[in-house]
C-alpha cells in the first residue's frame, strides 16, 4: 500500500470488497488524510457537519458500510467484514496513516483497526462509542432482538434518513449483539492502544436504554482513561448518542484536531 497521495483530486465513486461494493467518498487534495466510520446502521451523510467545521484544510474520506446509504448489500454483515472494508477503501485511495473518526459503532471499528495497526495509525477519535460495556449473556441478546422486532416497521421509513441498513430487523439485531459482545471485551483492546485517543462522549440517554442507563455505561470508561495516559476525554456533551454528530460537531472537530496534534508530537 502506498503512503497518501498529496495532489490527488477530489473522487466519488464505488470500491470493491469481497461481495459487494462500498460507495465512496474522497475530498483528495494535500491536507491530512482522515477517515470516518459511521454508526452501525448509519451513512455517511451525518459526518457533513464535522466534515464543514474542519474545512478544506483535511482530507476527508467517507463511505457508507455494507447495506447502508449506497453501498451494496453482502452476505457478511460481520465486525471483520467492516475492518477489512476499512483496508479496501484505504487501499483504493493510496492512504496509508489516516486519522479514524468513528460514532458508536464506527468507533469500535476505528481502535481495534488501530490496535492491529499500530504502525499505520497517527490517532483515534471515538464519539460516544469504544466504551468498555455492553449487553451480554442470552437475556441481552434477547432484549436487542425484541427492540429490533419492535422497530421492524419503522426501519425502512428512517432508512432514507440514514438511520437504518437495507437489513431486515433479524440482521440489524444481529449485528447489535456483535456489537455488544465486542464492547464489553473492549478495555483490553483499549489498553494495547499505543497512539493518541480522544473521546467526545454525549450526556443523554439512548433510543431503547433506561433512564440513566448510559451515563453508567460511560463511567465504564473510567478505569482505562486511569491505565493508558493515550487515551483521554476531550469533551463531554450535553446531546445524546443519535444527536451528537448534528448537535456537538465543533467537539467532535476540536477532538480531531486535538488527535492531530498529539500524533504529531509523538511521531
């Protein structure tokens, strides 16, 4: 793989991946290449506002994951299916040190692709996501598929929205349980990070979770932010998860920025 391409112009276009394609999106230009990872139902569209504040100074690349916004359908909705999507749209755009930015479960995606990575990572944002916590055992997974059995009717009308894949309510459950299970074996993974990690956290509460549920799940946190000096709060907001990227974007850009300047100093 080759290091970024400093003249490179700005590309919009479809990359390939095992069985199916991702829809891409390439700002090029010589600014500092940065790479965003959506929530796990999300597109690409939610990162505008971040994207705007930082401005033309950055190169930002987006894609839409697998079912999601234009990207194709697969047969492999799994967590190692979206590391190695990460490795697909980087090799496409000759981008070798990027910047992750990632929400909830694009976040996830961004330290353990830095972790496996080391070498190839300048820094991580997380925004609300990459916290040691989730559910687990059979009554957390049965919780997640009676929510998604809930909301089966509602998921096609936010998909235009960008809230939702072209899944049915069983995939999008099964990837929420996947989710879980890798978030609660997070702070090891947490804890072998070796380069500058920023977290931008929200205050509110989630769609599905009880009152005051996440604020305990954040704390969670608190043990590896006293273990790896890497890894530090940048802010805390006062939106909520779905919220966070439309309401708190000058965090979430101040936290890049931050990331970058950190990375920089630690070569």
């Amino acid at each position: 793989m080759t290091t970024s391409n400093p003249t490179g112009p700005a590309w919009t276009g479809m990359v390939p991946v095992d069985d199916t394609a991702l829809a891409v999106a390439d700002t090029g230009g010589p600014g500092r290449p940065v790479v965003y990872l959506n929530g796990a139902y999300a597109g690409r569209r939610h990162w505008r506002p971040v994207t705007a504040e930082l401005g033309t100074g950055w190169r930002h690349i987006t894609y839409d994951e697998r079912a999601r916004g234009r990207s194709k359908r697969s047969a492999d909705y799994s967590f190692e299916a979206c590391l190695r999507d990460i490795d697909a749209v980087l090799e496409a755009r000759s981008v070798d040190r990027p910047i992750l930015v990632g929400w909830s479960y694009g976040a996830a995606l961004a330290v353990h692709w830095a972790e496996r990575n080391p070498d190839r990572a300048p820094g991580v944002v997380c925004v609300d996501g990459a916290i040691p916590y989730g559910l687990t055992g059979e009554d957390g997974r049965e919780r997640i598929r009676k929510l998604f059995r809930r909301m089966r009717l509602l998921l096609p009308l936010v998909r235009p929205f960008g809230l939702a894949a072209r899944m049915t309510a069983d995939e999008h459950a099964e990837v929420n349980i996947e989710a879980n299970e890798l978030h609660a074996a997070m702070a090891p993974v947490l804890d072998r990070v070796s380069r500058p990690v920023r977290y931008v956290l929200a205050t509110g509460d989630n769609l599905g979770s009880e009152k005051g549920e996440m604020e305990r799940v954040r704390a969670a946190l608190d043990p590896v932010l006293a273990r790896n000096p890497d890894i530090r709060v940048s802010a805390k907001v006062a939106s909520n998860h779905s919220h966070i990227l439309r309401k708190d974007f000058r965090a979430v850009a101040d936290a890049v920025r931050e990331v970058a300047a950190a990375g920089h100093r630690a070569g």
